[in-house]
C-alpha cells in the first residue's frame, strides 16, 4: 500500500468517524448491530435486554469511531458496555450468550463496513486500504472487549450466586416458570405473601440519569408505585442495569393508580404495570401483562397500564399464553368453560357477531332457525354477565381468540 492510498485512507476513515458523530447516523449504526444480534440471538427478543444491548452497542461505536484513523488504539470500555454483561450474568444466562452477541456483532460489523466501502470507494487500492485499517481495529477492539467483559461476567455471576437477590432472583425465576415449589419456603426467602393479589409492575430509569443515581430512582419509584396500590413494601429484582421487576401484594383487588402517583414519579423514571391477579397463577399473569405493557409504552409516558394497551399488546401478539387465556376468561366469564354447552354457545355467538349482529343472517349460516340462534345468544350473555353491546369487541376478541388458539388449563 502506497503513502498516497494510506493518506486517503486515513482521510475517509475521519470524516467516516465525523459523519458517524451526527446523532441519525449513530443511531443507523447501532440498529445495524442490534437488529442483527437480536437475529442471531433470540434472548434479546426481551425489551428489557434490546434496551441494554441498544445502550452497549451505542458506546462500543461511540469508543471506537473516536480511535479509528490512529495508527494503534486502545479499548476503553464503559459502564454500559460492562453493564450488559453484568445483566447477563445477574439474569442467570450462560456465557456463551454474551459471547454470541458478539459473534453476531462481528459479522454485522464486517458486513457493514465492505457494503459500504464497495458503494462509497471507487479505487480499489484506496479501498483495500480502508478495510485493511478499519478491520485491524475493529478485530483488537472487539477481541479485547470480549476478553475483558468474560471476566466481568465471571466475577459478576460469582457475587450474583453468593448474595441474598441470588436466592431472591432464582425463586422469582421458578415462579414465572410454573415450577413445583414448596409456597411456604418460597414466600420466607422472598420475604413477600405470595398467596394474596399481585399486581407486577416494572420501574425503569432512563440512560441520561447517572448511574450513581440509579438505585435510588429504582427504589423510590417502586416505593411509590406500591404505595399507590395500597401495598406494603413492594418485591423488588433488579433485572437490568436500569429496570427491577416489582411486584405488590394485597388482600384483595388493588386500585388504579391514579395521576397523584404519576405526578410522584421523578422525571427520568418509567413505570408499566400489569394488572391485579391472585395467587401464583396471578404473580406470574401480571408480571406477562406489565413487560408486555412496557414493551408498547409510550416512551414519553412515565406510567403506561396494561389495561390501556391490552388490546395492542394482543394485536402485536407479544402475550403469552397465560395472559392471553386470563383475557379471555375475564371477557367471556363461565362461558370460556370447556363443556359442549358452552362451546356451542361460544361458536354461535361468535358466527352472530361476525355477522354484524344478525339472527337470520346467523341461521343461514349455521343452519340454525333465527329465534334458536336469539336464544343462544342470550343464553351466552347470561354466561358472560353482561349483554354483549356492552363490549362487542373485546367479546368478539376474546371469542377469536379461544376459537383458533384455545386457553390455557
């Protein structure tokens, strides 16, 4: 490689670097990492960790454009590039997790840099030159992040194992799983009653607070948020570096929250919060419903209720089955039931709805005598405790729903 072709090089790679400081380029960079990673590596399908991959992969491109066009650099790694890694571990993942996202990183990374290169480089000379640079770097920087964060993953899981959140953690993890457990040995290593009502809430704190700050913002939002919901002192795991996952009992059906708890919450703070379900069952539905709700939230809501969003969280299809069957009973009532009765009335008034609401229209299509298919259908809102002018969608939502993907037992 000739001066002159070192020279361009070096020219492209700095105003490669200057353009990548707008923030619309940066962030094209980033998503051209993540969404390869989340490809690849399905666990950061969660939004709780795409938001830690995001941040990562935001500081890994800001760190390295700062060094591209010298001569040798060196990794100078972040908090939010150890922080992903620590929420690895914290999360009970394996190593080979971390290390596939950066797998999948390099592949995007040298992917990136020659379609671009061939689109932008005319001269191939000028062109070898660049890549040859910009990969020499790219593979130190990558290899001795990953060497680095290996071990802030190692000593991060050692402590994680050792500590009370550990056991904490491990029994939130065999709840949400549906595990065989022993409820009274769980409920004293949790410290919470977890044969009362739950409403699960997730408290998340935004990049731009300092990480000095962080715990307290987690801790003082979740506080709120409990006390909001006449709870006592809420459950709280940390499942990220700037999210907890909470939980808040009460004896009964807690109540809405309502605008005083929002005007409470400190303005670099984001809560979503699932609805109120008993027992286990409950702990785990709620829990479904508030990472759903926060993975539709409005950015710029600081309390975003499942029960506001339900109907999207639904369409986007992001529910699990347990929540999606907790839906459909609480729409449809007795009439979810699973006997030939109300399967009958089920399809019946599904077909009467699907028909705009009309009894002769119904019967043609069933076969069916039009005052046979009235009767069904107010037979079928005695089941489901109200007439179904009342919330024809959701019914008819609900009635979809069964019909195609069945209910959980």
């Amino acid at each position: 490689m000739g001066s002159a072709e070192a020279k361009t090089a070096r020219q492209w790679l700095e105003d490669f670097a200057r353009t990548a400081e707008d923030r619309e380029t940066l962030d094209y960079l980033v998503t051209v990492l993540d969404d390869r990673i989340v490809e690849e590596v399905p666990e950061f399908r969660d939004p709780v960790l795409r938001g830690e991959l995001h941040a990562s992969s935001r500081s890994h491109w800001k760190g390295f454009l700062a060094v591209v066009s010298r001569d040798t650099i060196e990794f100078a790694p972040t908090p939010q590039i150890y922080g992903l890694a620590r929420t690895l571990a914290r999360r009970g993942f394996d190593l080979t997790v971390l290390l596939s996202v950066y797998r999948a990183g390099r592949k995007a990374t040298w992917d990136f840099i020659t379609e671009t290169l061939n689109e932008q480089v005319g001269d191939p000379a000028v062109r070898s030159a660049v890549l040859m640079q910009f990969w020499t770097h790219a593979a130190y920087w990558i290899d001795t992040a990953v060497e680095s964060l290996i071990v802030v993953f190692t000593a991060e899981r050692e402590q994680w194992q050792r500590g009370t959140l550990a056991r904490q953690a491990e029994a939130v993890a065999a709840v949400l799983a549906g595990q065989s457990l022993d409820v009274d040995a769980t409920v004293t290593s949790l410290g919470y009653p977890l044969r009362q009502h739950h409403t699960a809430f997730l408290v998340s704190v935004a990049e731009t607070a300092p990480d000095a700050d962080v715990q307290r913002l987690l801790e003082s939002a979740a506080r709120t948020v409990s006390a909001g919901l006449g709870a006592a002192r809420p459950l709280m795991i940390p499942c990220s570096t700037r999210t907890a996952w909470c939980w808040a009992a009460t004896p009964g059906q807690a109540p809405t929250l309502g605008d005083e708890v929002t005007a409470e919450l400190h303005p670099l703070v984001r809560v979503a919060v699932g609805g109120c379900h008993s027992g286990l069952d409950g702990f785990r539905i709620s829990h479904a419903e508030g990472v759903a709700a926060l993975s539709v939230a409005d950015p710029a809501a600081p309390l975003t209720r499942f029960a506001d969003v339900e109907i999207a969280c639904l369409a986007a299809g992001i529910l699990n089955e347990e929540a999606r069957s907790a839906f459909v009973r609480r729409e449809l009532g007795s009439l979810a039931a699973s006997d030939e009765t109300s399967e009958r009335l089920r399809e019946t008034l599904r077909v009467y709805l699907a028909n705009g609401a009309d009894a002769v229209a119904t019967g043609e299509h069933m076969r069916l005598h039009p005052n046979t298919v009235r009767y069904r259908v107010r037979q079928a809102e005695k089941s489901i405790g109200h007439p179904i002018q009342r919330r024809p969608g959701r019914t008819e939502l609900a009635l979809e729903i069964i019909a195609v993907l069945g209910i959980s037992k």
